[in-house]
C-alpha cells in the first residue's frame, strides 16, 4: 500500500495547533492530465462533489479538473494553507513527482480502494 503523506511534520501540523478538524491539501488534474490544480479544504468529499458539478466558478470549471490524484491531511489549518501555497510555487515537473509517489498511475484516488476519500 502506498503512503499517502510523504512528510511527516504536515501529517502532525507544523504548528501543533489543532481544533480538530481534519484539512486536505489536494491536487487534482483534467482527463488527460494536463492541467494541475492545488486547493485546500477541511472537507474534501464535499469540495470534490462541487469541482466535479462545476459549482465552483474558476480554474477547475474552465478546465474541467475534477480528478483527484493526490492529497494530504493534517490537524493544522495553517499548515495546510501553506502547504498549498508551497506546492503552488513548484513547478509543474516537481508537482508531477508529488504526485508519481502517492499514485504513479495517475489513477482517480476517490475510486482507489487504498485511496479511500
């Protein structure tokens, strides 16, 4: 079974403060993977549910990425928001490996049984 949080500090919080929530730093792509998206949220069924349905006006529904091929999750609001904004900064070839780690087939995680969501 592949790890699913490849850095440990993200998966404990960096900061260590928690309200106990749990937050997902997500990456997901277009059909045919040439397009990348990096968000943020503190429910990740819901957030997907809303790219996949085009309900959210932006980068995703032009481009119509609704495939999740990764995520992450910590307890720290924070680290998560700069978690997002760290990957955001990569260029596409080190988002790519990010995501070859977690899912090398570039898979839909959502229907992975590994991957549950």
């Amino acid at each position: 079974m592949t790890e699913r949080v490849r850095n440990d500090e993200f998966e404990v919080g960096i900061r260590g403060k928690t309200d106990g929530k749990t937050y997902y730093v997500y990456l997901l792509t277009n059909w045919n993977n040439k397009v990348m998206y990096v968000g943020v949220t503190s429910n990740l069924e819901h957030r997907l549910y809303e790219h996949k349905n085009k309900l959210v006006e932006g980068f995703t529904k032009k481009y119509n990425a609704g495939k999740l091929v990764y995520f992450e999750t910590t307890g720290d609001v924070m680290a998560a928001i700069e978690r997002e904004k760290q990957i955001k900064k990569w260029r596409r070839e080190k988002k790519n490996q990010l995501v070859i780690g977690m899912n090398p087939e570039w898979c839909l995680v959502s229907r992975a049984p590994e991957f549950p969501v």
